[in-house]
C-alpha cells in the first residue's frame, strides 16, 4: 500500500511539474484580423498566454480578447522560432495553433463553426505563421 501511495504522489508531482512548465506568455504581432474560437480579433500585437490547454489571447494595448480549449500538438524534434499559426481561406483567418520556441510541444485549435463552413465551400486553406516576439 505504501507503494502505491509514493508512486501516486511522484506522479502528481510530475503531473504538477508539467503544468507549471507548460504554464507562460509569449507575444506575437498578428498583422491581420483573425477569428478565434467564435471571437474575432483585430490585427496587433498580441500575448498568448497558455495554462495547461487553455489558450487567452489579450490584446497588448488593452481591448478585446479571447480564451479557447487547445489540444496538445506535438513536434518529432524541437522547432527552433516559435510561431503562431493560421489557417486562411480567401481573407479570412482562424488561430488554428501556437508552437513555442525550441520546444517540442504546442498547441492546436480546433477548428469553429465558421471555419468548418468555410472549409466546405472554399476548400483547403493556406498556412500562415507569424514569428512569436523576442524578449
């Protein structure tokens, strides 16, 4: 029973450890209007900030912002610039993940409403990235 009790314990410490290293802001000038979730955005500069798999966009000069379930996304090997990533489809565009400098781990967006109607009429989309800000 005492087993047991210390491997529960050492994974909720792991557990909580991967939480708080997943937790934090980054910043990205978004140079277009873009859609997400069911919020449209204006285009500026932006901080993402990630807590667990909830995404907040926050407008960095104050106003509007928005907050969206993200599922994890995964890279076979660190990517190297970190980058918020968008789905376009004619001049309409939709968060659709953010990936965090020299990191393996990221983000992905599920696609709303609006975008699956979209995708229907129009077809595929075209990636777009903007590069996330250096500190």
């Amino acid at each position: 029973m005492k087993q047991i009790l210390a491997a529960m314990a050492f994974l909720a410490t792991l557990t909580c450890a991967n939480l708080s290293a997943q937790s934090g802001k980054v910043t990205a000038n978004i140079p277009f209007d873009f859609q997400m979730g069911s919020t449209m955005l204006p285009a500026g500069e932006y901080t993402f900030y990630e807590n667990g798999h909830i995404l907040t966009a926050r407008r960095t000069s104050g106003g509007r912002g928005a907050m969206i379930l993200t599922m994890p996304a995964w890279h076979r090997t660190p990517v190297a610039d970190g980058t918020v990533q968008f789905q376009r489809y004619g001049d309409a565009y939709f968060l659709s993940g953010l990936w965090t400098a020299n990191s393996q781990d990221g983000f992905s967006v599920p696609q709303s409403s609006r975008e699956k109607e979209l995708a229907r009429r129009v077809g595929l989309p075209q990636a777009t990235s903007v590069a996330l800000s250096k500190h």
